[in-house]
C-alpha cells in the first residue's frame, strides 16, 4: 500500500533505532506479525549498535536491578541459552559467576539485598576468604561477606545483536541506515517520520532511540517521560602478571561502587559512575578513568600502571529505573521502548517479545507473565503528568 501523499510504502511498523532494543523488537515483530504486514527499521548511524549496544559490560544476572528487570531477565534465559536455529554461531552465554562483596560500611545494603526473596533464592552467601579463593586479588580482610550468583553468565553482545538483525532480514524486514529522524507528523491515521534519507510512513511508530527516545518523544508531541541518560565508564587494563584471570568471577561490590571482570585476558573495570548527560556519543573522562582504577585498587592487590583502553556509554533511565515498554497513552500509534538503563542486554528477548505482543494484539504472552512481568509495571502511563 502507498501513502497518496508521500508516495511512500505504508510500513505497519516503523522501528526507530537499531541498537539492541530496536533490533530486538523488529525481528520478534517480523516473526509473529501477520503475512503482508511490513516491519522497518531506521538507524542514524552507519553502523547499528554504535552507540549504548557497542559498550556494554556484557553481564546477565538476574538479581541485578529492580524487581521488574530481574523478571524480564530471567525471562530472557531461555532464549539466550537456546536461540533459533542459525541465529548465532557461537553460544550467547558462557557461565561467570558474580560474586557480589559487601564491606562494614554496606552492611545495611548487604541486608536489604539478602532480604530479597528472589535474590535469596539465586544466590548463596561466602566467606570473605572463600570469595579471596575465587578472585586472589581481593582484600579479603576488608569484607564482611558476600553472596555468589552462580548462574550469571558472559552475553555475546555482539552475536546477540547480529542475530536480532540477521533474523529481522530473513523474515522479509528491511533496515535502513544513515536515516536520522529530523520530524515526526501526524497525518490522518498514519505517521510521517522525516530523515536524512526520505520520509517513512507508518501505522505504528515504536520509539526505540536509547538516549535519544526522549528527543524522538518530543518530536512526535509526546508528554516527557523524564528519561535520563546518565554516562557510564569502563576500562581495561592488565592483570597482575603471572596470573590467568580467565575463570575468575566478575566481581562486584554491593553499594555499586565498581566492578571487574575478566575480559579476553585484560580485565574490564568500571566506577560504575553515573553522570547525567544530553544524549550524545559519550566519551570517558579522565577523572572517570582515575576513579575506576583507584577504587579497584583499593579493593584489591592490583597494581594499575597503565590503562590499555577506555570508554564510555549511556544508561538511559526514568525515575524508577525500570524500562518503559507501551503505547503513548495520549498519541495513538506511538510505541515506547526505552529507559533499559544497565540491563538493556541482558532483558532484551523479553523486552522484545513483550514489545512486539504489546503491539499486535496489546497482550502478555503467558510465558512473560509467570516469569513475574507485569506490563503495567512497564507501562509509559505510569511516568505521565495525570491530566
Ligand atoms: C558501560 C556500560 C555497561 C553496560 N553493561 C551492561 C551489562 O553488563 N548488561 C546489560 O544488560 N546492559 C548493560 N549496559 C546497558 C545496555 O548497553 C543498554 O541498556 C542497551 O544497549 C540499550 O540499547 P538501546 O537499543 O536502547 O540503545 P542504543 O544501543 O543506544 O541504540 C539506540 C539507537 O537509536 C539510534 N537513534 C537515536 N536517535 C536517532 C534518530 N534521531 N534517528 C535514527 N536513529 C536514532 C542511535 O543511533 C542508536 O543506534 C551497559 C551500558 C554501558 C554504557
């Protein structure tokens, strides 16, 4: 079908973003959709998963987050564990344990966690030496305890992303990148989105722009739903010599603090800081990349000389730290899927496959639902100004 006006395809959905979420969406969207309908999905960049996919620490675990997002998690499993056929070539998680450490001044937040029944349930407590015999960097004598998630796993972000994208293509979707969306229209019954590149039309527009969905939202006059992007570092530097950290487990402190993980022989490092910031193409900044280094380093017995890489990303979040996952309450066809914050990997079969149920037929497929998602808890109405 063409639009008369614009001489454009009529698309029933057009997906703004192809970075984990929008990827994700448009191939769970192209899989349950019915024949003929036609799923789009627009990039701004050259290259998809440039910008929060492309830097992440690649963690699943399912006691990291609020209590939505461990339900979107361990929802997210099963397909990680058993993709379609051909989806990837390798397996998406390699088994790493997180053991999460608490020192006296974390006592309270040590008890608050521990009182968690689900983190309780997918955890057992260590002893701080038998945390140090895990990961012998650690000052064990600083701790006063910790508690291991022995399921916690590596994801490959990349093979995750490609599959999504690869998967999109085979089912008939189309994307198209270099295709920065300048406005959004509302004319009759459809959606005209302007770009660089042309304009598309679309019954259903999903706003899947990491940091930029609030920007997205503003363009289409959508109320604010307060999203915030907030910077994130990381770094990799050399462990201490004569040492193989391979198996180690990530290592995480209790208060948020830092955290480090083996990653292809370096170990990755974060401050876990979480500054705000305008949506952009976040770099690391120097006093960041001090900060991570020392906090590791009172931690541990590692020595950091040099810094061997460092970068940056955006966490996007609203109030609540939860996603956001639902059509505008106000705008008819206009389809939020942001502020996944730190757990945008790790919850994006789910988020997606809620996603794409939301927008054919406005349903939770049972198997979310017994995992604990509540779409309501995910709902764009929730962050709304009443009125
Ligand atoms: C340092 C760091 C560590 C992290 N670690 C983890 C982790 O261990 N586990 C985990 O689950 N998550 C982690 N995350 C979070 C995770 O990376 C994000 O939640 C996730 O990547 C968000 O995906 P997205 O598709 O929403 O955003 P993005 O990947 O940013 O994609 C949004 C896309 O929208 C496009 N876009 C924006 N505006 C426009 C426009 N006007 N027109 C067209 N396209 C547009 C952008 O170019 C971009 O490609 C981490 C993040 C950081 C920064």
């Amino acid at each position: 079908m063409k639009s008369p006006e614009f001489e454009s395809p009529v698309h029933d959905v057009l997906v703004i973003g192809a970075g984990m979420a929008g990827a994700s969406v448009a191939a769970h969207l192209a899989e349950k959709c019915p024949e003929n309908f036609s799923v789009h999905l627009i990039e701004r960049e050259d290259q998809p998963g440039y910008h929060s996919t492309g830097r992440s620490a690649a963690l699943f675990s399912e006691i990291y987050g609020s209590a939505p997002v461990r339900a979107l998690t361990r929802a997210s499993r099963a397909f990680l564990e058993h993709p379609p056929e051909s989806f990837a070539a390798h397996t998406l998680l390699e088994p790493r344990p997180t053991v999460f450490v608490a020192t006296a001044a974390q006592a309270e937040a040590f008890d608050v966690m521990q009182q968690q029944e689900d983190i309780k349930a997918g955890t057992r407590w260590i002893s701080p030496a038998e945390a140090a015999a895990l990961c012998p960097i650690l000052r064990a004598d600083e701790l006063i305890g910790a508690l291991i998630e022995d399921a916690s796993a590596d994801i490959d972000v990349h093979g995750l992303h490609q599959g999504y994208l690869k998967r999109f293509r085979a089912l008939g979707g189309a994307l198209t990148l270099g295709a920065d969306v300048e406005a959004i229209t509302r004319e009759g019954e459809l959606w005209q989105v302007k770009t660089r590149v042309g304009t598309f039309v679309a019954k259903t527009v999903v706003n899947a722009a990491g940091a930029w969905a609030g920007q997205i939202g503003a363009l289409a006059g959508a109320q604010d739903i307060g999203l915030m992007p907030k910077r994130r570092t990381a770094i990799l530097v050399e462990p201490p010599a004569g040492m193989n950290p391979a198996r180690w487990p990530m290592i995480m402190d209790v208060g948020e603090e830092f955290y480090f993980k083996p990653d292809a022989g370096m170990l990755l490092v974060s401050p876990c800081d979480e500054t705000e910031s305008p949506a952009c193409d976040a770099q690391p900044e120097e006093l960041d990349v001090a900060i991570a280094a020392d906090r590791v380093m009172t931690a541990t017995t590692l020595q950091i000389r040099r810094v061997s890489h460092s970068w940056a990303g955006l966490r996007s979040f609203v109030a609540d730290r939860t996603p956001v996952s639902g059509y505008d309450p106000k705008l008819k066809g206009f389809f939020w899927l942001a502020g996944q914050g730190g757990y945008g990997i790790q919850t994006a079969p789910a988020m997606a496959e809620l996603a794409a149920s939301l927008i054919l037929d406005g349903t939770v497929p049972a198997r979310l639902a017994d995992f604990g998602v509540d779409a309501s808890a995910l709902a764009p109405d929730r962050l709304l100004a009443s009125g």
